[in-house]
C-alpha cells in the first residue's frame, strides 16, 4: 500500500505492508494490483489486546484461479515500538498542491506566545458499577441532542462551557456532557498524561497540531 494522505493532509508517498490505524483516523492509500494473478487476503486485526479479533476480505484478480495465496497474514499486536516507529515515518509532503493553514516559514514557532496550557489526565474507574474512562475525572456522555446543533440554534441546557477542568482535579470520576471552550486564533500548549498501564489512543479532528513529546 502507497500511503499518500492522512486526515486530509497529503504524505510523502511511503509503502506500507501493514498501518496502524487507531480510532477515528483516515487514510488514503493506492495498491497497484501487480501481483500473481491470484486471491490475496485483507486482514484487518485488534492491537494492544490479549484476545486478537481478526476480519478478512479477498482481493481477487479476474484471471485469478480462485486459490487464495498462502495463510491469513499476522499482524502486529502489542508491539508498541512497532506503532511509534511507523507513527514517526509519516511526513507531511511540503511540496503537494493543496491548501495549507500558512505558508511554509510564515510563523516563527518558538516565538509564538502560549497563552494556555492544558492538562489531560487519563484515568480509568468504575461509575454505577460500570468501567469508565475520564480525562480529568470526567467521563464524557452524549447529550440527547447533537452538540454542534444544540450550539448552532443556541440550545440550552444541552451542554455547560468549562465543564471540564483545564488540570486534573484528583477527584473521584463522574459522568457529564464534558465541553472546554476556547478563544479562536489561541496558540494553546495540550499535556496529554497517562497514569494507567495500557496504552489510550487520542483522535484530534479538524485542527492543526505540533507533536513536540
């Protein structure tokens, strides 16, 4: 697989026999067909789980003889190393046509002003004799109303600005429709710390973020 874009931000074109995709992200790859004339797998299977859960596809050739080439693949499961390795291989190709945020050295990173900082601690409990996850003892539960609908028409009583604690709280965990504000344009620092020992995917949609640690 030639990966070529990730969460709408073109790559530089790398080959790939196996990606990591966690919860919530997009990939876009190309697969030239120039193998054998035969059926080959698909296989699409759970990480960092005790229990491998595995779905198979074929991808077969017209003038294929209908035998599939060889056993289902393994993939990687817990090889956390694995993950950050090919995590670190993806670039963004500067040289692409598409929109970009800025111009390549319009901003002056190490100059810019930080005007927030905030904290996110991960930390798993039980609620109502139930499994929970929280990031700074809230663990967040859907509104009966969609959240961007419910701000759009000025609904109230459907979520509370500030919600949730810019630090962790060192509370216990509980429930609630959890919602941060933000001023538009704020260049804000984002601590993701994790206390438990399993590892916790994070998906950020429809912002431009720095990965500095």
């Amino acid at each position: 697989m030639k990966l070529v874009e990730v969460e709408g931000t073109h790559t530089v074109q790398t080959m790939y026999s196996s990606l990591d995709v966690h919860v919530g992200q997009s990939y876009s790859v190309l697969v030239t067909a120039d193998q054998p004339p035969s059926t080959y797998y698909m296989v699409v299977s759970s990480r960092f789980t005790s229990q491998v859960l595995t779905a198979t596809g074929h991808f077969t050739y017209t003038n294929s003889n209908g035998q599939i080439a060889g056993p289902v693949p393994g993939g990687p499961t817990i090889q956390i190393d694995w993950s950050l390795n090919q995590a670190r291989s993806i670039r963004t190709n500067l040289t692409a046509s598409g929109p970009r945020p800025n111009p390549q050295g319009s901003y002056h990173y190490g100059m810019i002003n930080t005007t927030r900082t905030i904290r996110l601690q991960s930390i798993a409990a039980q609620v109502n004799k139930k499994q929970r996850y929280a990031l700074n003892s809230v663990s967040f539960v859907p509104a009966d109303t969609p959240l961007k609908l419910a701000d759009h028409y000025k609904i109230s009583g459907v979520f509370r600005l500030g919600s949730i604690s810019d630090n962790p709280t060192g509370g216990g965990v509980y429930t609630d429709t959890s919602v941060m504000a933000a001023n538009f344009r704020d260049f804000i620092e984002i601590i993701f710390e994790n206390t438990e020992n399993v590892v916790q995917s994070y998906h950020i949609d429809g912002y431009s973020f720095f990965v500095v640690g």
